[in-house]
C-alpha cells in the first residue's frame, strides 16, 4: 500500500484538486463529503488515471457520530493515515453583524470549527500511535483579517490559525507536523454557496482579474506533504497575483 491521505471536502475545489494530485504522487486516498455521486466520481476519475487505491466515506462533518462511525468503518488497513486535509468548509452570506442569520452563523461554526475538530479529535490519536503524521488545515486570508460583513466566516477562520497553533504544540512531542494553508480568492463552488446559489453574485467575485484555482492551492499543499521529514511549513499565504491581501484587489478588465 501506498502511504494514505484523508481529505475532507473533496467532492468540490480545492479538496477534490488535492485528492487527484495526492493520488498522482502515489498516495492512497480517503475522500469525504456529503455528496456521494461526486465521491463516485472522483474515485472513478482517481482509478482511471492512476495506480492508487480510493476509499470513500459519505457523511456530515456537522455530525459528531457520525464523524466517528466514519473512521471506525475503516478497514484497520485504512487507518494507517499519514496526511489528514481538513480542508471542509464554506461561508454562508455576506451579511453586517447586526443584519446576520443566526442560522448561517451556526453552519459556519459547526462545519468550519467543530468539524474540524471531530475530524482530528479521530484521526490524531491514529498518527500519534505511530509518531508520525501531517494534518494541513486549510484557513484562509479571513482568518489573518477580518473585512466587512466577513464577521463570522472570519471568526471560524481565525479560529483554524488559532487551532493549528495549538495542535503543534501539542503534537510536537509526537512528532505531528501542523500546517495551515490560507487562500486568497480562488475560483470554487465557494461564492455560490456563499450567496447561496446567486450565480450573478458567485460569477462577480472572479470578474476582472484571474484567481486562484483549486488546481493552484492544491499543488502547494502537495509541495508542503512532500518536504523532507524534518521540515515543516507551518503558514502559507496563497493568494491570485492580483490580490494584496483582504482589501487590495486590482482589477484589470
Ligand atoms: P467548495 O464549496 O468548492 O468545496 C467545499 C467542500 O467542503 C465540498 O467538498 C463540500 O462537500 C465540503 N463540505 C461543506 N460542508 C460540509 C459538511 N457539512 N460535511 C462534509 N463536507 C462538507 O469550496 P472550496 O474548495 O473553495 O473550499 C474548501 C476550503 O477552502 C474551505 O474550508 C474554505 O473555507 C477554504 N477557502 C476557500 C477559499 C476560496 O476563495 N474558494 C479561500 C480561502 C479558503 P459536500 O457539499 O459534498 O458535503
Ligand atoms: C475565502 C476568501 O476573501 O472570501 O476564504 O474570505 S475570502
């Protein structure tokens, strides 16, 4: 077997560019999401280009039991995980605070924060039986600022930099490497599911300048896995060559 990589979120984006690049640098793979047609997909898609082996795993990350049920349905084999990608995740709506849906909030919260942590609360314990593993968290620019209407999508955010600390330090004795990927602007399902299937709004986003790729995060995050086992980048800033940071972007047509 080839060493094994979880990515959550890999139905969309960013986690699915990684799983085919993970894959096409002789990992095997374990893919998660909601949308089981797409893991199909996506596993079909992997096997046909390459040698590595694919294992799907269908389930809510919202869902504390159903995180579990998911990682001890693995076969024993399947739980030699070296790379954990918690790369799930979304914002819903772009709101001020005091206009904010309660309901959005908590999506955000439990998908981007708690999911996270169900996730690595599982897999974690697996890499320090071993003393060996990687987690990469994918944050984002909104957890270094923090722009308007961003508020709780940027909180969460903040929270993954915050939590990716955290698990270095307390990981270190056991040799985990911790890495937080933060993207600027890239060109995803992420704006539809931000303003919640606007496509006018999601199609704005991206217009005047060229953004990042899903392709694009996803070879950094395959650069950063195939570092010598000594290294560790521990924050990456990724953003379009168009974008400065939150508040700079130049639009060129
Ligand atoms: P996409 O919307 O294309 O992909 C999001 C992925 O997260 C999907 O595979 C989706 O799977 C999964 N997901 C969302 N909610 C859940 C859930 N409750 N349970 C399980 N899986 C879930 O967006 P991106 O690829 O852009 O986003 C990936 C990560 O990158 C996110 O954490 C996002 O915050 C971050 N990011 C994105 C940026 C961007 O500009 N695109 C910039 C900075 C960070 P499914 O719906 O099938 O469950
Ligand atoms: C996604 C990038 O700028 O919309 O995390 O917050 S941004």
């Amino acid at each position: 077997m080839n060493p094994i990589a979880l990515i959550t979120g890999a139905t969309s984006g960013i986690g699915r560019a990684t799983a085919l690049k993970m894959a096409g640098n002789n990992y095997d793979v374990i893919i998660t999401g909601r949308r089981e047609e797409r893991l199909v997909e996506l596993k079909n898609a992997i096997e046909k280009s390459f040698s590595s082996k694919v294992h799907l795993l269908a389930f809510d990350i919202r869902e504390k039991e159903a995180v579990s049920q998911a990682i001890d349905s693995l076969p024993e084999k399947w739980k030699d995980i070296q790379v954990l990608v918690n790369n799930a995740g979304l914002a819903v709506g772009l709101n001020h605070i005091q206009d904010g849906e309660v309901d959005d909030w908590e999506r955000m919260i439990d998908t981007n924060i708690k999911g996270l942590l169900y996730m690595t609360r599982r897999v974690a314990p697996l890499m320090v039986e071993k003393g060996d593993g990687h987690i990469i968290n994918v944050g984002s620019m909104a957890g270094k600022e923090v722009y308007e209407k961003g508020n709780v999508y940027c909180a969460t955010k903040h929270a993954v930099e915050a939590l990716t600390k955290a698990m270095r330090i307390d990981m270190l004795k056991d040799n985990i490497k911790v890495t937080s990927i933060s993207p600027g602007l890239a060109e995803t399902e992420f704006s539809m599911v931000r303003f919640k299937g606007d496509k006018d709004k999601a199609d704005k986003t991206y217009k005047g300048y060229t953004p990042l790729t899903g392709d694009d995060v996803a070879d950094v995050i395959v650069f950063t896995i195939n570092l010598p086992a000594h290294v560790n980048l521990n924050n990456i800033e990724i953003t379009p060559r168009a974008q400065a940071n939150s508040f700079y972007k130049h639009i060129n047509d």
